[in-house]
C-alpha cells in the first residue's frame, strides 16, 4: 500500500435486498474478493454495502476511529451479506476485550494488524497475532507485506525472499497476502511474477493459502485500470494459486502526493467507470470460482521468447494436452489439481493484444467458458484467441 495518513472521512433500508444478499453469500462457494480501503464509517449505511455487494465483493476492510463505529459497520454489513475484518484501534489497545466483542458476529471475517510491516515489526506483530488467536482461533489476523521492489530499509532484511520467510516464521497468521502493483502506465514490471512465485512457494511450503491484490485506483504512474488490466491482474494470481483477491482500494483516497483517481469510487461517493468493470471481472471470478477455490497447483511455466524474471519456461504439458504454443508476448501457463479434476490454465500476460492460441487436446478434454460452462474441446477448432489479460481453461479427470 502506500504510504500516507489515511483520512477517515470524517439511503435508506432495503429489506428484499439484504435477504437476498445474506441468501447469496450463505449459497456461495466463492473465491473470496475483498475491498481494501473501503467505505468510509460516516457512509455506513445499508445502502453503500449493496452497492459495494453488487460489485461481487464479499469481505471488507475499512478502517474505523473506534469500535463503536466498527460495530454499526458489522451489523451494516451482516445484513448486506459481506464479511468484515476488524479495525480499530481498541484491537490493539485493549486486544483481549475488543476481541471478545466481536468474535461471535455473524460478519466478522478476521481482525487487521497493519500493513507492510518492516522486519524488526515481526515481534510485537507476532505477539500480538498470538494474544488474539488464543482468544479467537476461528477467524483469521490479517496483514499485508510488502512486495518486492520494496527498498532494503523497507524490507528490513538483504533480500525479498528472507523477509518472507521470516515473516512465516516469527509471525503466525493464517494466511499470507501480500500487494504488488505491475500495471506502470502501459507497461508492467519486470519482477512481477518473481514476486508470485516466491509467494506461491512461500504458501505452499508453510501450508498457507496467500491472497494477492489488482490496482482498481490511479495514482502516480499507475493508470485508470482497465478491464485487461484487471483480468491479467486477478488471473495471474489465481494461476499461481491464489485462494483470494484483493482490490486496492474502493473508495478513492484523498491525497495531495499521490493523487489518487478513479477509484471504484471517487471522493464524491459517485461510481466511475471503474465500478462497473471491477464489477465484470469479479463475475468472471465467481463463474470459475470452482477451479481455483481449494485448488493445488502442480506447476506454473511461461511461454514466449522471453520469459519473465524469476519464473520457468514451459517445457512439457500433461499427457492430456497433446500441443499448446501461443504467439506474441507470451502466456502463464498454470496446472491445477482440485478433487478429481485436473485444470491447465493459460493467461495472456499482454493487457494491449490478442494472443493467438493453438491447442490439440486428447477426447476426453473440456473447455470452460468464462461463464463456467463445459464443452467438449474437440468441438472447437484447435486455433483460438485469448483477449487481452484474458484467460483459456481446459479440464479433465484423472
């Protein structure tokens, strides 16, 4: 996240629109799709936790002055269908109480620390996660680290790599989450994805799942978010595993150095154009929810002529993939295990074009369509384009 104060700023009641809410988030077996920096406490009313719902956002973090405001803010938010993380400052000045407190609300999800801790944070963090989950175990501490262009003084250690691992050790929450912003005007960073796979090898080794983020706000010199930016955001991470996704931020930021813009939505309370396409690709999430939700990856290589930083270049497919090449820039390619399905993934890591996509399946291979229904593969030709930032998914049973 970046660093800067956050300014906490400062309807009506919808009873068939919460009962349908809560009917939908009971019913749901989704990726998890939070909201960072979201609706500030003096806009705490049923209706903005609809709208946010709408987007197909299910959890929330705002940051509240105390907790009474926090409460008004989970109950808001039970009868909206999303789930809360706590903050407030009452979690770490009177940690036992204020846990106990909301532990057994119905929209509590897990209880924020702080975000992008340096190294010498790890202690007091540590102590603190424990102090909380020895009162509640259920629900999960939650913070975020910081990604790997962060500086070494920043980082606190000689490397990205160590300051992960540490983190793991010295600090025991249940799931990682770490942000990293790739899209630089029209062009993405160079060690993205080497920063997804020292994450995803990081979960996988401590038993963890890791939540990554998308860029839904422009600042500095990261641009208005566009639907292909968003999907090569979100799919990149869920091909490397990722059990949730995140959206920094919501609500549009008030401040004078970065100057945030066109945030989901902006200072004013209005919609921009980004809500509706946050909203799109949150669809897209839900309709293939079922191949990323609990899935385990067995691999993840690139194709291209040039490969990103700190990743493998794909050298065999399972025996069910008879051939795939991809021309242009160059895909992630992703194979997931979830139950008895097996699942290849392809991403076109280019947000600006079209990837032409070749693949020659055996029978038994089906196609998942972004709406997540199946067809048979062989009833597409074996020549096909992939959107920009967009995704292909094929399955099968072992």
């Amino acid at each position: 996240m970046r660093n800067f104060v956050f300014l906490l700023f400062g309807l009506g009641f919808c009873l068939t629109g919460c009962r349908e809410a809560e009917k939908q988030t009971k019913s749901e077996n989704q990726i998890p799709i939070l909201a960072w920096y979201s609706i500030p406490p003096q806009e705490t009313t049923l209706t903005r936790y609809l709208e946010l719902r709408e987007t197909g956002i299910t959890y929330n973090l705002s940051f509240f002055p105390d907790a009474e405001t926090m409460s008004k803010a989970l109950d808001t938010a039970q009868k909206a269908g999303i789930k809360m993380i706590v903050s407030c400052p009452e979690l770490k000045s009177k940690t036992e109480e204020t846990v106990k407190r909301f532990m057994n609300h119905p929209a509590i999800a897990g209880y924020m620390l702080r975000d992008e801790p340096c190294r010498t944070d790890f202690p007091d963090l540590g102590e603190w996660a424990k102090k909380i989950r020895a009162t509640d175990d259920t629900h999960f501490c939650y913070l975020n680290l910081f990604p790997n262009y962060a500086s070494e003084k920043q980082l606190g250690t000689k490397t990205y790599k160590e300051h992960v691992d540490l983190f793991i050790k010295e600090v025991p929450l249940q799931l990682l989450s770490f942000d990293h912003y790739p899209v630089l005007g029209d062009s993405l960073r160079a060690n993205w994805y080497e920063n997804l796979e020292i994450i995803s090898e990081a979960a996988k080794n401590s038993g963890k799942p890791f939540w990554a983020f998308a860029l839904s706000v422009a600042h500095g010199p990261y641009p208005i978010p566009t639907v292909a930016q968003l999907r090569l955001q979100v799919f990149s991470n869920l091909a490397y595993g990722a059990q949730g996704i995140q959206y920094f931020t919501y609500w549009t930021p008030l401040d004078t150095v970065w100057k945030f813009n066109n945030g989901p939505i902006d200072l004013k309370g209005k919609r921009t154009v980004v809500y509706d396409r946050v909203k799109q690709v949150n669809s897209e999430i839900r309709n293939l929810s079922s191949v990323f939700l609990g899935a385990t990856v067995i691999s993840v290589t690139h194709t291209g002529n040039s490969i990103p930083s700190g990743t493998k270049p794909l050298e065999s497919l399972p025996v069910q993939i008879k051939s795939l090449k991809t021309e242009g820039t160059g895909a992630v390619v992703s194979i997931l295990k979830n139950g008895k399905n097996s699942y290849l993934v392809v991403v076109n890591r280019d947000f600006r074009n079209t990837m032409k996509l070749t693949i020659e399946c055996n029978a038994n291979v089906k196609k998942i369509a972004k709406d997540g229904s199946v067809a048979s593969a062989d009833v597409y030709r074996n020549d096909t384009e992939v959107d920009p930032g967009d995704i292909a998914v094929y399955t099968w049973v072992e």
